[in-house]
C-alpha cells in the first residue's frame, strides 16, 4: 500500500530537486491503462543531462489549486496542460494540494523535446518536489519515498519512473527480475564494473522539436503489424542484455543495444501513418561509428532514442580516443558541432540553492 499523508498544516513552503535524464538500453515503445508499458525496458541513468525543478506552495485561503508554470524563468502557459493532466492523475495518491497555489520553476541543463527524454527527467524532478511536500506530514523510508516519487513520475511520462535511481534501471515486469514492476522503476545492481563507469556523449543532430512526440509513437503502436513481435523481442533482448551486463560483455552489449536502438525507430517508420525522426546526419554519424569500431576493435556503440540525436556508449578506458574521433569525425553532423559529454550518474539529488 502506498504511503500517504493524511492530515497538512496550510504553511508555504518550496522545495527543489536536480533529476537526471536516461537513455534505455532497452526500449519502451507502446503503453496501455494508464502508463503502463507494453513490454519491459533498462536504461543508464544519465549526469550532465537533468532538469532542475522548483516547487513553491501558498495557502490560497480556497478549496482550489492553482498552478504556475516557469521555464528558464519565463511564464509558460503552454506547458500547463501536461502539468496540470500530472496532478490529475496523481491525485489518487497523494494528500489533497487544494488551497493552495503552486508556483513550479524549471530549467534543464540539455535542448527540450529534441529526443533527449526531457519529459523523463523534468517529471521525475517534479514528483520528487511532490513527494517532499507530502513528506512534510509523514515519516516514510527513503526506499518508500523513491518508490512513489516513481511511480508519480510515470504517471506524467513513463520513462521518467526509471530516473529517481543511479546506474541501471530496469522498469516493467520481467521473468529474469524478481522485483521489476510496471508500476515504477527498480534499481538493477547485478552490473559488471565496466558498466558502472560508462560513457555517454550525446551527439545533437537536431536541436529543434520533434516532429512526431512521443506520446503519438506510442499510441501508434496499437494495431501496429509487428507489435506483439516487437514486445516479445524486447523480453528476449533484456534477458540477453541482463547476461552481458553481469558478466561485462561488451561485444553482446553492443549488438544489443544497437538493435534495440534501430528496431524502435523500425516501429515508427512501419507504423500507420508511418514517420521518420532520423536525419540525414544521424545515418552518417552511425556509418561511421560502425567503420571505426571495425577499424579499431573498440566498443563504441551507439543508441538513439525517440529522436535524431545519437548518444554514443563507450567504456571509460576508451574515452581519449572516442572524443579524438567525434572531434575529428563527428562533430561536423551536429548542429554548430555541439555533442554532450556524459554519463552514468548517480541519480537525483535535492538541492539547497534557490533555482
């Protein structure tokens, strides 16, 4: 049973939470109910990519709740439908924010719906600002408090359930993890030490807003042609994907990963109507990417999310050499030759500085 406060003194407040993004290794593409995926996934949670958001509470004195939304301190009335379909929906499982006007600030640290999950880690820093307003009234464990700020945060995006925990995170039920749920993320330890150092830059193809979101992808994957295949694949995958990650194969990891990355952009491009959110760029960069692994025998790979940018996974040991090559090699398919330098963090933090 999920905690919740039962009794609030009407006292401002505010509160601020840094939340990573992350880049599945394995994909989500497909939901059902109400943010429940159709198949498992696993992902790195990410560092240097995080939104930082504020969340100022006033008694209002009413049996309303009112809601302000900045971004990068500008006024965005255009956001505030999503937010406010966020605490429709959590609702049901946390203490009433009636009477009191909330005032929510943030920023992120990467370009905004340009396929680098800003929704994953934008509403896992807000169900995070939730969980300590509500934690406020009730004493709860840090595991009960990280389990239901995920599962606040999949209610406003699936993938943002699996950035409120560092390192691996694995998110819908799956035969080869005991614990995973599909109602929130759980941390996955069982991880070779080469992976625990991982490497993630994030080549920006494309700043601007995609074309198709997310949230038409995956409703086009009901009625898909190959939809039970893909999700049974994925099954598949994360299972070979568990074996790799144990045991630090780095050539199985890459076959993976790299499969998994272009079978989920295989769904967008055979589904009805049918899209494409690679660009000319993203191709060229994943040739040569192939020729230089073929080249030099290291383990750079890559894997592209719902989006045209690549994020480019490698070792740490192979680091001097991976950021040689974008330089000389890649930088020049990036907008203004601008790519990320990140990788696998340590998972949300709450801040004490004012955003």
């Amino acid at each position: 049973m999920m905690w919740k406060a039962t009794h609030t003194e009407a006292t401002s407040g505010t509160v601020t939470w840094k939340s990573p993004s992350n880049i599945a290794l394995v994909k989500y593409w497909g939901k059902h109910g109400v943010q429940l995926p159709a198949n498992p996934s696993i992902s790195f949670t990410l560092d240097a990519c995080h939104t930082v958001t504020r969340m100022d509470w006033t008694p209002n004195g009413a049996e309303e709740m009112n809601i302000r939304f900045y971004f990068d301190g500008e006024e965005k009335p255009d956001f505030l439908p999503k937010i406010e379909q966020f605490f429709e929906r959590i609702a049901p499982y946390v203490t009433p924010l009636s009477g009191f006007d909330l005032e929510i600030h943030s920023h992120n640290s990467f370009p905004h719906s340009s396929g680098i999950a800003s929704s994953a880690s934008s509403m896992s820093a807000l169900a995070l600002c939730v969980c300590s307003w509500e934690r406020q009234f009730v004493e709860v464990s840090d595991a009960e408090f990280y389990q239901k700020a995920s599962v606040l945060a999949r209610l406003g995006s699936g993938s943002a359930c699996r950035s409120l925990y560092g390192g691996l995170v694995a998110w819908g039920k799956h035969a080869d993890i005991a614990d995973a749920s599909d109602e929130y993320g759980v941390p996955f330890a069982e991880v070779h030490p080469v992976f625990q150092s991982y490497k993630d830059t994030v080549l920006l193809v494309d700043r601007g807003q995609k074309t198709v979101s997310s949230t038409v992808g995956h409703q086009l994957m009901h009625g898909h042609p190959f939809a039970e295949q893909r999700f049974g694949k994925a099954h598949e995958n994360l299972s070979d994907l568990l074996v790799a990650l144990n045991k630090g194969d780095l050539q199985l990891f890459t076959q993976l990963v790299e499969g998994e990355a272009l079978m989920l952009h295989a769904m967008m491009m055979t589904s009805t109507p049918h899209f494409i959110l690679m660009k000319p760029n993203t191709l060229s960069i994943i040739e040569k990417v192939w020729a230089y692994r073929q080249e030099t025998g290291t383990h750079l790979c890559i894997t592209l999310d719902a989006g045209a940018n690549v994020h480019l996974l490698y070792p740490q040991v192979e680091e001097k050499g991976a950021l040689a090559f974008i330089d000389s090699e890649l930088a020049q398919y990036c907008q203004k030759e601008h790519y990320i330098c990140d990788q696998v963090g340590l998972g949300p933090m709450q801040q004490t500085e004012k955003l």
